[in-house]
C-alpha cells in the first residue's frame, strides 16, 4: 500500500474509533476505554467536518498505480465518510428518541461485555461511566432543539422511552444494571473500586436518566408527532433526510417508490412458497391459516427459555461441521449462544481483537413463547453460522487490509450477507424439518415486508397502524412482535431496507457469476472472494467479485 494510503486509512480508523469509543472497546480496542460518545450538537460539527476531510483525501489519491485492494481501500473511505457525514447532517438526533436501540435499552447489553483486561481499563471505568451521564444530558439538549426547529419524535417513542427510564430509576442505585461490569483485572481493592463505580451511577448517571426523562415526559412528548404520522415524510425536510438515510444504509442508489415495489413483489413470491409447504407442515395450503398457525398454534412455540438456547447451540453444531464443504476460509475464533432479557430479538458481538472474547449471538428469551420453534435454525444461521460470525470473524482476522476494513459493518453487506446464508442454509442441508424451513420464509417475509412498511411509513405517509396491519397480514408474525418492529423502523429509518436489498444484490452478483463460469463455478471461491476481503459498499463488492471472475477465468486459460 502507497505511504499516503497507508497513513490515511490508519487516520480514518483511528478517527473512527475515538468517536465510537464503545465500538473500540468491543472490539479490544482499549485506548478510549475512559470515554462514552458524544451526543452534542459540537462534536456532530466536528465529526461531520472530519469526515468531509478523509474523503476528500481519499478523493484526491490518484488511482493510477494502486493495486486491487489499494483502490478498494481508497473507495471504501470515500463512499463511507461521505454516508457518514451526509446522515450526520439529517440531524437525526434532534428527534433521536428510540426506544429500540437508545442507550437507555441497550447499556445494559453492553456494560458487562466491555472485558476490563488490566488496570489500566478497568480504573477507567468511573470516567467512562461519567461520559455516559454527559451523553444523556447532551441528548435532553439536542431534542429541546428539535422541538424548537419543529423536528420531533412520534408519541409512542416518547411513552415508550419514558416508561424505560421510569423502570430503570425504579431499581435501587445498588442493584443499577450498570454495575454489573466484567471481572476488573489489575486492581488491588475491588470494593473500593466498585464504590466509586457506584458513587458515579448514583450522583451522576442517575440524576443526568432522571433530566433527560423529565425533558422527554415534560417538553418533547406534548410537541410529538402522533402516531398516524410516524414517518419522516411528515418532516420538513423528510424527503432529503429519508434519501440520506436510504444511501447510508444501503450504498445502492434506489428511490424509494423502486424499493416498496421490490418488497411488494417479495411478498408475493413468498405467497407461492408457504401454499406449497403449507400442506406438509400444517396441514393447509390458505395462507391466511398458515399464517395463523404459525402464530397462534401451541405446539409450535416454546415454552423455555433453556430450550431456545439449546435449540440454537445444535443448529450451530451443525453449522459448524458443514462450513468446511462451503467457505475456503475459516473463522480461527469460536462462536457461542447465549440468552438475554434485553434488547431486539436476537443479535450478534463480533469477538474481541485481542482475543478475550469470541463471537456472541444473543437471543432474547424474556419471552419464551414468543418463538416459534420454527425460527430457532434461521435465526441461528444468520446470526452464528454461517451467517454474521463468518462474516466479521473473518473479517476481523484478516491480515492483509486495513485495520479499519477489518472493523467496518456497512449494513447493506452486513445484514444482506445474513439474510443470505438463510437461503445458502437450505442448499447446505443444515434444515432439520419442513418447518425449520418455514422459518426460513418467516424471516423472509419479515424482511420482505420491511421495504414496504419503511418506504410505507417514511415516504408514502402510512401511519403506525397501517404499517402493522399489513405486515400481520402479509407474515406469520403475531401482531405484538410486528408492533415493536414497526416502532423499530419508525425510529430507525431506512436501517431495515438493508437485509432484503443487501441479499438481493449479493444473490444478483452470485446469479451472474454462476452463469458466465458455468460448471467452473466454485462456490468455496465465490464465498471467498465475498467475505475475504472485508465489509465493503455493494457497487464495490460487485466490482471485486467482477475482478474475482477475470482472475478465475484467466487462470483456467491458462
């Protein structure tokens, strides 16, 4: 790699991790352990000015002389500083009240998955824990500005986020889920260390949870939009900050009209597949009583959360012993399961860069009977393997690019490559039963309903009610779990199109490929060329599995 590429791009992740100071440690990454993000309206200018500048320097690199991989580092920064810093300036946070994945449902997540290697990370905690009071005071700032420019959130993420901080501050300070951290390593007096731990909770994240609760309760929620106008279309400039939305979350330029008729047409290909399962499943080919089968009948939901777990370990086993006949490359680090009351249904932590913890998925059993027995292996596939741990395990243990391509997720490649392996589990055999595979249509339609309930919503004025309503009738889903998934994209816009156009397109390059290479095919070499070079925009992909081609078909020429 050219000097000044090398210099910028370890610039770009050094930048990226001082302001994503919990990605970094996540990841292992420890030199900001004693910070949380900044959520002011200052440090937005800043990283929106930061991230103008890398791109432009990247823009101004001649390409002339890079190699392969040089220019897809050159166009990886270019394209993502720039989404970056255009969805920066939609100022979401003015109106960035989220009851799915806000700091107030997530740090409970997060806390104790923060490995505290030595005592140098662990004594930086009480700081850490003090920027996180400071990050909620800045939020309480940023929406009292949205009110004043007229941006707001809708009422039921306003109710919904009070009533979290309502049950937070209801624990006792001593039991604060916020003190649940890993084991500290290198300090001589835990108890003392654990006292100011607490020290900082009560006197200064609690008080800064009870200000931004009074601030949402008091000012934000009489100014709410109401429910029946959700959307970003209801905005001022909503048309804009959707489109920003759009290109970040996907890299694919689509309007959003192309994307509602794209999961429109899902729909009802999806429509096809459960009459023609339906019959040896659940004994009917309707397919609104298939639908209510798998919604409402007993004997195809859990009842334990032990269970789901399990569940998902032997879908992993299995998995686990197929990948080889598939993927050239391998993950050197594990992945496991575990069960969490918190967060959305289920979701996946990369391992640590310095090894001290491996690949994670989570599912969320505060609900046993809320799972179908039939999404358990989806779920497992996408999540585990060879879903999301394939992709960013490799990734991250990749040793010939950049660091911060190692840790980039750019959702359109991320989630479209978990989507994906749904379908490569079917053609790898890893489905235990016919309706292990109607789990696999489950996921679909949910996917498939969410480009048209997000474009619904943002761009075309439907309201919540609208959005759930023909999402209960177009999925298996009950009404309760469509609920919180349209609240979801609500207050997440565009972040749902991801997994459906992410999985198209990456099928659309494998359909491609498949048919110029014929019987040379190789799909351990089409994975590769996939995964083996890290996260990278879906115009980018397609122009490396392009060059994966020539080279394929040059050396059988040869």
């Amino acid at each position: 790699m050219t000097d000044d590429l090398q210099r910028l791009a370890a610039e770009y992740h050094d930048f990226r991790m001082e302001i994503w100071p919990t990605s970094a440690h996540m990841l292992g990454d420890y030199r900001f352990a004693d910070r949380y993000e900044d959520a002011s309206r200052a440090a937005e200018d800043r990283e929106i000015s930061a991230f103008r500048a890398f791109a432009a320097r990247a823009e101004a690199l001649p390409s002339d002389g890079l190699t392969a991989d040089e220019r897809i580092s050159r166009e990886m920064i270019a394209l993502d500083a720039t989404a970056l810093a255009d969805l920066a300036e939609a100022r979401l946070e003015e109106f960035g009240v989220d009851p799915i994945f806000g700091p107030q449902a997530s740090l409970a997540v997060r806390i104790p998955k923060m490995t505290l290697p030595s005592a140098e990370v662990s004594e930086a905690m009480p700081a850490k824990f003090r920027g996180i009071a400071r990050m909620f005071r800045d939020k309480a700032d940023r929406h009292r500005e949205g009110v004043a420019n007229g941006r707001t959130p809708a009422d039921f993420a306003c109710r919904q986020t009070v009533a979290q901080l309502d049950s937070w501050l209801a624990i006792p300070a001593a039991q604060d889920p916020m003190l649940v951290t890993a084991e500290p390593a290198g300090i001589a007096d835990i108890d003392a260390w654990r006292a100011e731990l607490l020290r900082t909770v009560r006197d200064e994240i609690r008080p800064a949870l009870s200000a931004y609760r009074d601030v949402i309760r008091d000012e934000v929620l009489p100014a709410a939009r109401p429910d029946d106008k959700c959307g970003l279309t209801w905005l001022d400039d909503g048309e804009e900050a959707y489109a920003r939305s759009i290109t970040f979350y996907t890299t694919l330029s689509m309007s959003p009209q192309e994307i509602h008729e794209v999961g429109l047409q899902q729909v009802a290909s999806l429509a096809a597949e459960y009459r023609a399962l339906g019959p040896e499943t659940v004994g009917m080919s309707d397919l609104e009583g298939i639908f209510e089968a798998m919604r409402s009948d007993p004997a195809l939901h859990h009842t334990s959360a032990q269970d789901i777990v399990d569940a998902s370990v032997a879908a992993m086993d299995k998995a686990k012993a197929a990948m080889g006949d598939w993927f050239g490359i391998l993950p050197k680090a594990d992945c496991t399961v575990e069960a969490t009351p918190h967060g959305a249904i289920a979701y996946y932590f990369a391992p640590a860069k310095d090894g001290s913890r491996g690949g994670v998925f989570f599912m969320n059993t505060s609900d046993p009977s809320g799972w179908g027995r039939y999404q358990i292996e989806a779920t497992a596939y996408h999540e585990g393997i060879p879903g999301h741990h394939l992709q960013l395990a490799i990734s991250t243990e990749l040793e010939d690019v950049p660091e911060f391509r190692k840790r980039s997720f750019i959702p359109a490649y991320g989630e479209g490559w978990g989507l994906y392996t749904e379908r490569l589990a079917d053609e790898m055999g890893l489905y235990s039963t016919p309706l292990d595979r109607m789990g696999m249509l489950s996921a679909d339609s949910m996917r498939a309903c969410r480009l048209v309930v997000d474009t619904g919503m943002h761009a075309l004025g439907w309201s919540r009610r609208q959005a759930i309503d023909y999402m209960v009738a177009n999925s298996p889903m009950r009404e309760s779990h469509v609920a919180a998934e349209i609240d979801r994209y609500a207050v997440t816009p565009g972040q749902a199109l991801a997994y459906m156009l992410g999985r198209l397109e990456i099928q659309r390059i494998r359909r491609e490929v498949e048919a110029e290479l014929g019987n040379r095919f190789d799909i351990k070499g089409f994975h590769d060329a996939v995964l083996g070079s890290g996260a990278m925009p879906l115009p980018t992909l397609a122009r490396h599995v392009r060059a994966w081609v020539e080279a394929t078909s040059g050396a059988a020429v040869g």
